[in-house]
C-alpha cells in the first residue's frame, strides 16, 4: 500500500488502480530485489485484483500464503468516518479503496481460497488477539506444502501462448464432489457433457451451432437463451414465486449481472431431460465463476473439460458494440458483462487451466477459421469422449465448453 501511495505522491491522482498492474509488480520486485539477505517477505494491500495475482505469478512466481483480516463492511466504513474526523484519512480515499477491494479483491481471495491458500483472522476484536492468530498463521505458512513455487501459471498470460506451450497435468484446484452417505448416489449419467466458454461478444452459441452438423447425436444447451425464454414464458395460475424471480431475472440482466445459480442448474438440467436420445451436450455460456462449476458438478456428480473461446477484451467490445435487440444490449450493460467476466469468469479459468481441463480457440481470428479450430477441438474432445466410455472412464459428463452468455 505505501509503495502505491508513493507512486501516486506528486500527482492529482487518488485511485491507486490507475496505476497499471505492470507499474506496481515492477516496483514490488524491484524492492525484492534490493534486499538479497532477506529470507522472506511480507507484502500488505497486494494484489489489488486478479490482473496483479496474473502479473505476480507469472514473473515473480512463489507465493507461500495469503492472509485476510476479516472485517464487517459497517466496521471498515465506521472507522474511515471516525479516521476522517481527526484527520486520520481522507474520508474520498479511504471509502474508494474499500469500494476497490469489494469490487476488484474479493475475486482474488475467492481464487485463493480454492487453491486452500487464503487464511482467515477475525478482526473484530482487541489488536492484541488479531496479532496472536496472526503469529499463529504466519508460522503454519512458513510450514504448509501447498505454497505455489517458481513457475509460471499458463493462463497468467495469453491463452493463445498457453496453447502453443502444451499442457501439463496439475492436482485439481476445484472441490471435489462429496456426496451425504445417507443419500444415495445418483445413476451415472447416460450422456456426455461439454462445457463452451468465452466471453460476452465471443459469438459462441452461433460457431458451435455450425460445428453440430458433424455430430448429430449431440444438442446444444444454450443458457443464455434459456434465461431469455423463461422471461418470455407466461403461464397460467403461476405461483408468485416464479413471477417475483422472473422479475429479479429481468433486473439482473439488464444490469448486466450473473443470473441467480440455482435458476440456471434447474434451466439446464430441464432442458438436457428434454432430449433423452442425445448422447452428448454442448453446454455455452456456463460456467461463469467458481461456484457455478462446483455446484454442476456436485448436481451432476462430475468433472467437465473447458473449451475457451479466445477474445481479447477489443474484439469482445466491438462486438457487444454491434449487437441490438436484446435486454442487455446497452452501454452500461456490456460494461459490467466484460467486468464480470474480467473479475469473477477469470479465477475460474485459472483453476481450470491449472487442472488440464481448459482446451483454448482463438477467437481473434477471421470467423471461418474460429468455426474450423473450434470443429477441429470438438471433434477430438468428443471422439475421446466415446472412446473412454467403451473403455476404463465410463464416469459420464466429461467435457465443459465454458463462456459467457453471447
């Protein structure tokens, strides 16, 4: 924090994230760097969201553990009033830097967490407890094996360079699926399962409906025109909860939000009942975050691959740009559908690229070259599908086509 706030000194500036993400790692390792002798570091108010976490991992590398000091949000916003009054903080800054880390950190710890990094000390408390756990958990750091070493994560870059630098098998970073021993457990699924991923404007649900032709036994499942069609939908004698979440729905849209999980794994898996002869799913526009790959495959009971259609943040802005006719077809909303996607899709694509599961497109390309690479990496996900399922893998869904609803 005090390096961020030096770099902004002499300027008009107070937001410390329009200091580019390449700005503070390159001052962070510098000051790394002019200390040789030290054995270790510890580095307060950094990563600021999960373009630094990318930029850290990539050139700095080894990371032994991340600590939270957990605060209720009143609290914080009672002591930056109560800070201000006596001229403590300024009241502007302090209330930007806690919207910053609402908005922009809690994906980082969300991704840390699930990498069974992120230790927890409760701040509601006398200082001479909080720095008692601290001591506590910074020795079980110093001690845990879970530490990320001096490597470079493939996703920290380029998608398109990790596909040229091949793959690499990693323990999984997702949860893995428990199930109650009293409640029996499901029939293994008939069916196989891919998850289509991208970003909003990626185009996905149009390219992979023209790769279908090759596979006529499979279906697609469109979550993003499963959402515009249960707002559509008007039935007779509907109960008021329905209603009240078709409204919550319009809203959420609108602005360009995630769709409640619950209603999208029940869209899903309506629609898959619907189509009992197909013998495999292409599922885009899902998962979007963490929490929604864990809660499919603890529903579904599996561990889906991921096909990342690749576009970059320009081409995905020009082509919300040309798009009309939808809800979310405004400026504010394609806004907020790259910063979800940005923030909370990204530490889900990491732990899927970490885990082997993450097969990349480029999406920048001419739109027949897009169809063809994407045909070319269904083809063998698929072909490798129903070899393993008259072989030793007969576990059901196991390919995950991600991305954000187009």
């Amino acid at each position: 924090t005090q390096i961020l706030n030096y770099i902004l000194k002499g300027t008009d500036l107070l937001d410390p994230l329009v200091i580019s993400t390449r700005k503070a790692t390159t001052t962070l390792m510098s000051i790394i760097q002019n200390v040789p002798d030290a054995e270790g570091f510890v580095i307060s108010g950094y990563p600021r969201n999960m373009r630094d976490t990318g930029e850290y991992l990539e050139n700095v590398g080894r990371l032994d553990g991340v600590v939270l000091i957990n605060w209720k949000e009143k609290t914080l916003e009672n002591q930056i009033e109560y800070g201000a009054k006596f001229g403590e903080v300024i009241l502007e800054l302090a209330k930007l830097e806690l919207s910053n880390f609402r908005q922009y950190t809690t994906p980082v710890l969300e991704y840390f967490d699930y990498k069974g990094m992120l230790y927890v000390i409760e701040g509601e408390r006398p200082p001479d407890p909080v720095y008692e756990d601290f001591a506590v958990v910074f020795k079980q750091i110093l001690h845990a094996d879970n530490r990320i070493g001096q490597r470079q994560l493939k996703s920290a870059g380029s998608y398109r360079e990790y596909k040229i630098s091949g793959r690499k098998s990693v323990q999984s970073a997702l949860p893995p699926v428990i199930h109650n021993p009293s409640t029996p457990l499901p029939s293994p699924p008939r069916y196989h399962v891919v998850w289509i991923v991208g970003g909003p404007g990626s185009d996905k649900f149009n390219r992979v409906d023209k790769t279908l032709m090759y596979h006529p036994t499979w279906r697609i499942v469109h979550t993003g025109n499963l959402l515009w069609e249960f707002l559509s939908e008007t039935k007779e004698n509907e109960n008021n909860e329905r209603t009240e979440m078709r409204e919550t729905l319009k809203n959420i849209l609108y602005k360009g939000d995630l769709a409640p999980q619950n209603l999208v794994l029940d869209l899903i898996e309506e629609r898959i009942a619907m189509h009992k002869e197909a013998e495999g799913f292409l599922i885009t526009g899902f998962p979007r975050n963490i929490d929604q790959a864990a809660a499919f495959q603890e529903r579904f009971d599996v561990r889906p691959m991921t096909i990342l259609v690749d576009c970059s943040e320009l081409e995905l802005g020009r082509n919300l740009g040309r798009r009309k006719g939808r809800m979310d077809d405004n400026l504010e909303a394609a806004r907020r559908r790259l910063e979800v996607y940005r923030e909370f899709t990204l530490p889900l694509l990491k732990s899927m690229d970490e885990e082997d599961r993450l097969l990349v497109v480029d999406g920048d390309t001419e739109d027949n070259e897009v169809v063809g690479e994407l045909k070319e990496t269904l083809n063998q996900e698929i072909a490798r599908l129903e070899l393993s399922a008259t072989g030793e893998d007969k576990d059901g869904l196991e390919v995950v086509v991600q991305g954000m609803t187009s």
